[in-house]
C-alpha cells in the first residue's frame, strides 16, 4: 500500500493525480483506463479539498493506493463535516445540465468499477474506489 498525505490545496489534486497515474501505469493499466482513474482521482480529491476539507490547508486528504491481485484500490479520506452521495442532485436531469459542478459522483463511477463512501470513525468521508483489471 503507498500512502499520501497532502494539505487541502488545488495543488495537491495534481499531486495525487499524478502518484495515481503511476502506480496504475505500473500496475498494467491501458491508455482507456489510466484516463478513467486520473479523472476519477480528480474529482476525489478536488471534492475533498473544496467540499469536505473546505480548502482549510490545516486539514489533510489522506490518498491510499492499493493493488491485490487484478484490482487497484483508492480511498480519499477528507476530515469535512461528511455528506449524503444520494442527496447529490443528478447532473444529467434536464434543470441541471448547464450547471458548472456537480458532475464528479458521475464520474467516478462511470471511470471506476465500484465507488462507495464511508463515515470514518474519527470523523470525515471516505470514498472507495476500485478499477479492475
């Protein structure tokens, strides 16, 4: 498992994006999907520095990357006050579609396998997301 630890700036979406694309690209991933992760990466992390994090650089995002056997695992670990993904409206209804944000739940779990968030215990969310091989 490799971990990162970076401080709620737009900075660090790079940062993560760019730890991302490498241990997916070492861990065999194509073009098509190395496109999917870096994008899904992204939006994790830009809703945990803007959203839960509120760009308060006191707060860390907590990034852990993790291949098991034809799976990559990252989790995106923000310290907010946490959310509800179903109360997210929906970026392709009609009423929202010109819309600037909203877009990244979408997203990630179009570019992953499996998405799922999680109320960390100590506080925040966590979002899960796998790519299989």
């Amino acid at each position: 498992m490799t971990e990162q630890v970076l401080p709620s700036r737009i900075e660090s979406i790079a940062e993560a994006a760019a730890t991302a694309a490498e241990i997916a690209g070492r861990f065999g991933f194509g073009e098509e999907a190395l496109f999917g992760i870096d994008l899904a990466v992204r939006e994790a992390v830009t809703n945990a520095v803007v959203h839960g994090n509120r760009q308060d650089a006191t707060r860390n995002v907590e990034i852990g990357y993790t291949t098991s056997g034809t799976a990559l695992v990252i989790t995106v670990r923000d310290r907010g006050g946490g959310f509800d993904p179903a109360a997210v409206p929906d970026p392709t209804d009609a009423q929202n579609l010109l819309k600037a944000s909203g877009r990244g739940i979408l997203f990630m779990r179009n570019f992953m396998d499996d998405v799922r968030w999680e109320n960390h215990p100590e506080g925040g969310i966590v979002v899960r997301m796998t790519k299989n091989k």
